[in-house]
C-alpha cells in the first residue's frame, strides 16, 4: 500500500473520522487500550497513561505528571515496544477480574 493512502487513514483514525475498527485492520493500534497504566521496561520509575492508543509514525501518544509544573500532560509520544504495564494496572486488572459476577455464577 502507498504511504500517502496510509497517511490518509492514520490522520482519518486520529481525527475519529473513521472507526477504530479500520485502524485495526491496518495494525495502526497498539496492545494497550486507552487510560492505562505503563511504565517503560528499562527505567521502571517513569510511570504513563495511555491517551491515544492509535500508532502515529511508531508511535503512541502518553500522558504523565509534570512535578515541575504541577499538572498532567499529555504530549509524550513513546513507541510500544519499550512500555510494559505498571503494577499499579496489573494489581486494578487483577481486582477487576476477581470480582466479575459471571465468576461467582458457576459455583
């Protein structure tokens, strides 16, 4: 495929012109899923959120604290094979799958 027709699609994907469906079909979305915790593998201190799970150039959009300034931002673009998921969501992914309903259903 031409990269002018993939450009197309990745700036419709970001815009929310097309469906995340479509992005998919082209693997333009990474593993991760929007709002969840990651760190990066080889410095495990620095902590992110997924804003935008959408792969643009490579890369991923993330958001993190700024201590210096004191707020949220949200313009860190990191690429996906050098995050890995934070403890933090493996322990609320854990916590979710302990208390679905459906699991105390069968017993």
């Amino acid at each position: 495929m031409r990269q002018s027709i993939k450009n197309r699609i990745r700036t419709l994907v970001i815009a929310n012109k097309i469906t995340i469906f479509i992005a998919k079909l082209f693997g333009m979305v990474s593993k991760f899923k929007d709002g969840e915790f990651v760190q990066l593998k080889y410095d495990r201190s620095k902590k992110f959120f997924i804003v935008s799970n959408v792969i643009v150039e490579g890369k991923i959009q993330l958001g993190y604290f700024n201590p210096d300034k004191g707020i949220i931002e949200e313009n860190a673009y990191i690429e996906p094979s050098k995050l890995e998921y934070s403890p933090e969501e493996m322990f609320r992914r854990y916590e979710e799958f302990k208390n679905r309903p459906d699991l105390w259903e069968s017993i």
